[in-house]
C-alpha cells in the first residue's frame, strides 16, 4: 500500500519515476512494440537498453563522428517509440527499428555522401551482381574483430562509407540507395565497389584481390 496521494501516484506514472504495472512478454516482438506504443514505461526501456548499443554504432557507421551518432540513435529512438504502432510483425521488431534508424541517419548524412559520389555510370572492381546476397561483400574480412572493421568503416569517405552501409550492412538495393542519395544505380555499383576495395586494403586484405 502507498501512503502517497493518489494525486501524486498519477503525476509521477505521468513522468515515468513509477512503471506501469502491466505484465510484457518481451520474447513477443508485437506486444512489446504495442506497450511501448501505449506509453509503457517499463517496456519502452526494456526495448531501448536492449537495442541502444546496436542502434549506436548503425548511426556512426553513417556519420562518422561519435558525439554526433549518439545524438542521431537519441533522435532516432524518438521516431521508432513515435512509430512502433505501425509496426505490424512482418518482419523481426530488431529489423524494423534498425530500418528506422538507418534511415534517419541516411537522412542527415545523405547532404555529405551524395557531394563525395560521381557520376559514374559504369560498373569497376568487378562489382558483385545486386542478386548476390550482400553479406558477400564483407565475407573477406569475417575473420577480422569487429571492432577492426569499424574503425576501417570510420575510416572511409562518407560516400563510400554510406553505400556500403546501406548495401551490404543494412540490406538496400542500388536502386534503393541511387533514390535515397539521388544518384544513378551506376554510381552507387561503381561507388561500392570503390568502398570495398578501399575497405580490405585498411584491414591488411587488399592483396588477394588486386
């Protein structure tokens, strides 16, 4: 039993110093998505202390700049707790929220990234096929700690940077990244071929595919 008023219960569950009292699957992506979009407290840190980290380093990979994606995963969580009602389950909850804050970081980034791109519209280094699956792209450098291959990422020009990202990392087409920084498919095939060459020769790979 509380011994404060009920006045005061009601403004502290207002400003979150008290979590709501509802049970949450958390195993179950669509009802924690639906707490979280009721306004519960607890599910929504729940959600946020599961995914920060990973959602952190989605937002440096296109910014390059640590202060800076921290302050993007922030803003970013504000869209994904402002939008998670529209979630609907097609995919995985972590899919979803990731797609979010890729896309809000391409937003602010994408200025930077399309300045650094050309117009090239033919395909160099071999580029691997769109209908490949693009993990491909990062498999000579799976043996590499991950934190190796960030520094690297960081390491690139932001074009580069920004389409191998979107391609290999987080699942964009070239046809969805030529709409998104507005160039051609062209450019965004010859650009990430550029990124990954440059890639492997920062992780010391470089010279099994000159």
């Amino acid at each position: 039993m509380s011994f404060l008023p009920k006045n005061t219960l009601a403004i502290q569950r207002a400003q979150g110093l008290i979590f709501n009292d509802q049970s949450v699957d958390y195993t179950d992506d669509f009802e924690l998505a639906q707490q979280c979009a009721s306004g519960n407290k607890k599910a929504q840190k729940y959600l946020y202390e599961l995914y920060a980290k990973n959602m952190y380093y989605i937002c440096l990979r296109y910014c390059g700049d640590r202060d800076l994606a921290n302050d993007l995963m922030h803003d970013g969580f504000v869209k994904v707790f402002t939008h998670l009602k529209t979630f609907r389950a097609e995919a995985k909850l972590k899919t979803w929220i990731t797609r979010v804050m890729a896309n809000h970081s391409i937003s602010y980034c994408k200025a930077e990234a399309r300045k650094q791109l050309t117009s090239f519209d033919k395909v160099e280094y071999g580029v691997i096929d769109d209908a490949k699956d693009p993990a491909e792209m990062l498999e000579e450098v799976k043996t590499q700690s991950a934190k190796d291959v960030l520094e690297a990422i960081l390491e690139l020009p932001a074009g580069y940077r920004t389409v191998l990202s979107m391609y290999a990392l987080d699942g964009y087409s070239h046809k969805e990244i030529a709409a998104e920084l507005g160039v051609t498919e062209g450019t965004s095939k010859s650009q990430l071929a550029k990124a990954r060459k440059m890639l492997l020769k920062r992780v010391g790979k470089a010279d099994k595919h000159e």
